[in-house]
C-alpha cells in the first residue's frame, strides 16, 4: 500500500508539472472509484474488446500490445512472455476482423490489412488466407474461417487474454514506479544498516587497538625475560665445543677448514654467531608452558645466484643453496596447442581479448603484437606495435574487442584501435608517477582505472615506491578523479572490477587488499592480506571471495563475506610467481613459475593439481580464455602458447 500511494504522488506531481489538469482530474476521479488498489485484469479485457474492437480503433489496440511488449522485454523471464503475447495479438487481431465482417464494415478490414498487412505476413504465414476474406460471401461456414466465428472461440481468447495479463501483472511484473518506491526503501534500509555497521566497526577498532597494546607489552616484557636466558645458554653451548666444527662451503670453493679444540680465531667466529644470534632473535620463541625455551636460528649469506651459504639451526652447521622446486603435478591433457613465435625478446604480459578471438601479447624491447590463435577468425587485426618502452600492463576493452590499453614504464598508457591499426589516444602519467604497472577496464562504464608507482626497477616492483590510483573517461581520454590511498601510499601492483563494475579491488607491496566503491569514489575497506608484497590478484567466479599472490609465492583465497577469514591457501615452493589466471568457471588457478612448467590447482578440490607443458625457460605470463577451456602462456623463451584442455 506505501508503494503504490508513493507511486501516486509521483503521477500527480508529474501531471501537475506538466500542466495536464484534465487528466489529473481524470485520475483523482478514478483514484476516488478504486477500491482494489491493484491491477485490474477486467478493465484491460473491457478496453479491449468493449472498446478498440467494436469502435474499429485498429492503431490503437497494435499500439497496445507494442506497450506490453517493451514492458516484458526488460524482464528477465521475457523471452517465454514475449512469445506467449505474440500469440495472443494474432489471435486478437484476427477476431478484429471476424468483428468487423459479422459488422458489414468489410472496409475496415481492408484498411486494416492496409496498414498492418506487411507486418502481420512477416510475423506468420498463416495469414495469406486471411487477405482474402473480404471477398468471401460467407466467411462463416468457410472450413478455413468457421472456427474463428464460434463462440467457443471467443470465449477461450477472452479467457486466455485474462490468465496472461493476470499472471504477468499480478505474479511477475512489477511496473516501474512501484520498483521506484521498493528501492527507495531498500535504499533507506542499506543506509540504516551501513550507519550501525559503521558504529560497530569503530568499536571493533577500537577494542583491537586495545588487544594490540596489551600484545606489544606482553611480547615486550617475553622478550626482556628470555634474552638473558638465550645469552647465557647460547654462550654455554658455544664454549663447550658444540660449535668446535664448522663447515664453509660454496660452489667454486669446496675446502673444508675442522678443528677439534677453539684458538683465538675460532672464539671470534663463536663470539659473532652469539652476536647475531641475540640480534636475529625472533620473539615468538617464547616460553613454552613447561618453562623451556625453543629457538631456531638462521643464518645465511650469498654471493650472487651461486653464492655461499652458512646455516646454524638446532645446534648443527649445514650448507647449501635453495632451489626452487616444481610442484610434481600430472601433465596437462591437451586437446590442441598453438605457440607464437613472433617476439624477440622474454614475454612480459599476454592477454586474451573480450570474445577471446584475440591476443595481444607484450615483451621486454617495447613491442606489442596483436594475433589469433584460430585459423578461422580473420587476421586482419593482427599488428605490431611498437612502444618505445618496457611494457608494464595490458587489458582490453571489456565490451568488445575494439580497443587495447598498454601501460609502459615511462608514464605512458597508449590506447590501441585494433580496427582502425592506429593508435587513438596517447596519455600521461603524472611526473611523479611513471610506471604504470597496472590497467583494469570497467566491465560496464566507459572507463579504466591505472596503478601508477613512483620508482621502478627493470624486471621488479621497487617495494619502497608510492602509489597513485587514477579513473580515466574512455570517451574524452581525460582524468576524472584520483582514488585516496592516504599519504605515501605503497605501490598498487594488481587491480580487478567485479561484475558490475562498482567495486574495485587493488593489491599493493605492503600486503594489503583494498577495496573501493567506484560510484562514491572512495575506499570502502582494506584488510593485511599477507606478510610480504602482493603482486596479483583477482574476484572468484562468484565473487564471494578474492584470490591474492603474495611474493612468497603463497595463494590465498579470502571470504569477501566474513572479512579475514582464508578459504582456501597454496603454500607454494616458488618465490618467483607474480601473475595467476582463473577459468571462466573459477575451479582452475593457472599461476606463472620460475620453471619451465606452470602449475593449474584445483581451487577448493581434493583432485590433485596440474602442470601445463614445458616451455624451454621460464613462465612469465598466463591468462584464460573467458569462455572456453583454453589458456595462454607467455615465456622468457620469447614465445607464447595457446593450449586447449581435455
């Protein structure tokens, strides 16, 4: 009832700002007639046949189903309705005739075939025999047109017309100024709700800084408890010989230097391993409840990628250099594979385009090249485009395939027409911020969004550079807003829309996901998301959760409903990963490897994971195709492969 005397409200002021007092008086006066308050089936069945019908208003009643049909085609279940209609206006149509001969006006059957003939033969065959009823002498005992003049007919379209507009209107369909009035109030809810979920949240701040005190002083007064203890054992341990025999190893250098009882040199060497010890303390080696204290100690030293390494731990000297290990997955089934070899130099970024018919590819000399993996798709938009600059990022426009945005190291986001072969527009960064080390296009809205960083170092993110996150409008190619971050923000590296395009996610070097409401323009919340740097990130398929890559190369799957909670994790081997890919169904993540092989996990499976296919060196880039099971896979051996999967 508040819906629709709002709905009213907007009627009468609409009607009154417009000058058309006849017709608000009309509408006072039915409004004073209307007890049901709802939609009345009986006067659209009385406009129908009472009044278009045996009045011979032709235009006006084709006018009224063309009315019913715009309504139903912005409902989702349309399509079955729109067909039910269609029926229904035949059907009404040809007793607009049958009326009109039973009534002599055999005229008005000719004028109506004159006006709407064309459309009703486009629409159904079936009504080549109707043209010629006005030259019938007894069209009602013709076998082709004795139906239509029964009564049983009659009766069953009037009984049909009024099932079909009761259910759409009285069980579907809720007119759009009643939709006003429900959103107005669902409006006023979700702001009632934001502001006590906004006073809660400050008191969950405010008790969290609370906890957070008391841990520092806790952790404070442990570590002044036990640095003695550490001192004083460690120093115990050292001079009674546990650390009598050292081994220094390194791969262009294989001596061995033992000895059985300390000289001057070797107390030294002890002393500094004390030294380091007490420095490198961790202070979650607290007392256990038993009283004991539990250390573990680390110490490592390299020179270059090949370089020494020393490691006390537990008492025992060990040495080595880390490699990076691959995932023992089982090949990837492969239903074709296609590899590129146009580029000459290591693949930096590759990216289906919005139909996947397309790719665009990027390497470390500047270029970007534009393909197509299917003999069957024209290669007229294939291009070489050359920068002039190590390509950062790349993403196509999401609602074709029309337009590709390449971001570069030097400040500069080139706007690729792939139809047109030419670039459409070259824009800037500001001074402050040259590398643009991510693009993202709204799904929706004319717009994009680039993560710029003030430093860059070839080949890495410079962890300690600052961020700037800037909106574009893609019809005049200006700057329209720049979204906060506070002061001296760390480097965004990875940025993802949900659907919709009103919810930006962005990663940045610190560890933290932050989340913006793009209509507002503002960051709607933020959570630490890792320890180290995040380098990628992006929406499940459902968009109830997020997936994260940290620079310790762990995946982690966090609940966008129950904010810090993991659902699912992979601890991976490799430090070398920076990009991962979800398939369009999101069960497959394919993230990038310091091996010639990518792993595919199974997102929140037991089924074990996937490798792709060897490449001859290093995964640097992956993507999905939006639809298909078919993935991309960019190389440091310069090329780029397209496999499709079992």
């Amino acid at each position: 009832m508040e819906n629709m005397q709002y709905a009213e409200e907007l009627v009468r002021e609409f009607l009154v700002f417009r000058g058309f007092t006849n017709t608000l008086q009309s509408f006072e006066n039915e409004l004073a007639t209307d007890v049901g308050r709802g939609f009345q089936v009986d006067k659209l069945l009385d406009l129908i046949f009472s009044v278009y019908v045996p009045k011979f208003q032709a235009e006006k009643l084709v006018g009224l189903f063309g009315f019913f049909k715009q309504c139903l085609s912005s409902s989702s279940t349309g399509t079955v309705l729109l067909a039910s209609l269609s029926k229904l206006e035949l059907s009404v149509m040809r007793y607009y005739i049958v009326y009109a001969v039973r009534s002599g006006r055999r005229d008005k059957v000719l004028e109506f075939f004159g006006t709407s003939g064309n459309d009703l033969m486009r629409k159904d065959q079936d009504w080549t025999p109707w043209f010629a009823i006005p030259y019938v002498k007894s069209p009602s005992t013709d076998p082709h047109f004795r139906l239509y003049f029964s009564k049983e007919w009659y009766e069953a379209l009037r009984v049909a017309v009024r099932n079909f507009f009761d259910e759409i209107f009285n069980g579907t369909r809720i007119p759009a100024l009643l939709s006003i009035s429900l959103e107005k109030n669902t409006i006023s809810r979700l702001k009632k709700e934001i502001k006590q979920l906004n006073s809660k949240l400050a008191q969950l701040q405010a008790l969290l800084e609370e906890k957070e005190g008391q841990l520092c002083r806790s952790r404070s007064h442990a570590a002044s408890a036990t640095d003695a203890s550490i001192a004083q054992s460690t120093s115990s341990t050292l001079s009674s010989g546990v650390l009598d025999e050292i081994i220094v190893s390194s791969r262009d250098n294989q001596d061995t230097y033992s000895h059985a009882t300390p000289n001057p040199d070797n107390r030294l060497l002890a002393q500094d391993l004390v030294d380091a010890a007490k420095a490198k303390f961790d202070l979650e080696s607290l007392p256990t409840p038993s009283g004991h204290v539990t250390t573990s100690l680390n110490l490592c030293s390299e020179n270059g990628a090949g370089g020494s390494s020393l490691m006390l731990q537990d008492g025992t000297i060990e040495t080595g250099r880390a490699v990076e290990g691959e995932e023992e997955f089982p090949e990837v089934k492969v239903d074709f594979q296609e590899t590129f070899l146009g580029h000459t130099s290591p693949i930096t970024r590759c990216r289906f385009s919005a139909s996947g018919n397309n790719i665009a590819s990027a390497s470390m000399d500047g270029t970007v090249r534009i393909w197509t993996y299917d003999s069957s798709t024209s290669a007229s938009r294939n291009a070489t485009i050359y920068c002039g600059a190590e390509i950062m990022s790349l993403d196509w426009e999401c609602k074709s395939d029309r337009l590709l945005l390449i971001g570069t190291a030097y400040g500069g986001i080139k706007a690729w027409n792939v139809d047109a072969k030419r670039v459409v527009c070259d824009l800037n960064t500001t001074e402050a911020f040259p590398s643009v080390l991510d693009l993202k296009c709204s799904p929706v809205e004319p717009i994009f969004v680039s993560a710029a960083a003030s430093r860059h170092v070839s080949g890495y993110i410079d962890d300690s550079a600052f961020a700037s996150l800037t909106v574009w409008n893609m019809k005049t190619w200006k700057a329209m807003t720049v979204l906060p971050l506070g002061e001296d923000p760390p480097a965004i590296t990875s940025l993802c829309f949900n659907h919709n395009g009103k919810i930006l996610a962005a990663s940045a070097t610190d560890g933290m996901i932050h989340m913006f409401d793009m209509s507002a323009g503002l960051q709607i919340t933020g959570w630490p998301a890792h320890d180290c740097g995040i380098r990628s990130i992006l929406f499940g398929a459902d968009e109830t959760s997020i997936f994260s890559l940290g620079t310790d190369g762990k995946v982690l799957e966090w609940s966008l409903q129950k904010q810090g909670h993991v659902l699912w994790s992979i601890n991976s081997k490799s430090h070398l990963r920076h990009e991962m890919a979800l398939d369009a169904n999101g069960r497959r993540l394919l993230v990038t490897s310091g091996s010639v092989r990518a792993p595919i996990y199974q997102v929140r499976s037991r089924e074990s994971g996937l490798r792709t296919l060897p490449h001859s060196a290093s995964v640097t880039t992956v993507d999905w195709h939006p639809t298909l099971p078919i993935f991309l896979t960019g190389s440091a051996d310069n090329s780029v492969r397209v496999t499709s999967i079992l």
